[in-house]
C-alpha cells in the first residue's frame, strides 16, 4: 500500500504535529515501507502454528526467599530529622 503526501498531512493533523515538506515525504516513504512489509507478513501461512502467549520460554525471575539480617534499627534512624521512641516522627498530615 503506497501512502501519499495527503495522508501523511491528515495523520499529522490529526497528531498535532507541524512537519515540513520533506519530513513529510520522508514519512510518506517510510509509511508506505511499513505498510508494505505489514502485508508481507499477513501472506505467510501460520495455520499450522499454535497460538502462544509469549515466544519466550517461562521462567522465575524473582531470588530465592531467604532469611537476612535486617537493618538495624539505629542506622536506619540515623539520617532522619527527627526520631522519637526508635521510630520515625513526621509531622501530622491530617487534622
């Protein structure tokens, strides 16, 4: 499918885009390009390929679950601006 200069305005209008002329033919060129390429791929015959949800295979990406000392509690207090009874004191946010 070829798309000309007028199609590539009406899309830029429609984008609120301002392009110059050769924006405009470069745009035009590279629509077509895509387009043309689009219906390449819908010619290949896929009815003997099973739908999938991903091409890649499965696989856990979370760490394994293990016990680790936490921060202690004075270093996690020691840059705040204010502390009180070993826990964070911020100012109140409602009435």
């Amino acid at each position: 499918m070829k798309i000309d200069r007028q199609t590539v305005e009406h899309i830029a209008e429609l984008a609120k885009l301002e392009l110059t002329d050769e924006e405009i033919d470069l745009y035009a060129g590279q629509l077509s390009d895509i387009l043309a390429y689009a219906e390449r791929l819908q010619a290949i015959n896929t009815d003997d390929i099973p739908p999938m949800a991903s091409v890649l295979p499965l696989r856990n990406v979370l760490r394994p679950d293990a016990i680790q000392p936490s921060l202690p509690r004075d270093k996690a207090l020691a840059n705040t601006a204010d502390a009180a009874d070993g826990q964070f004191r911020v100012e109140a946010v409602l009435d």
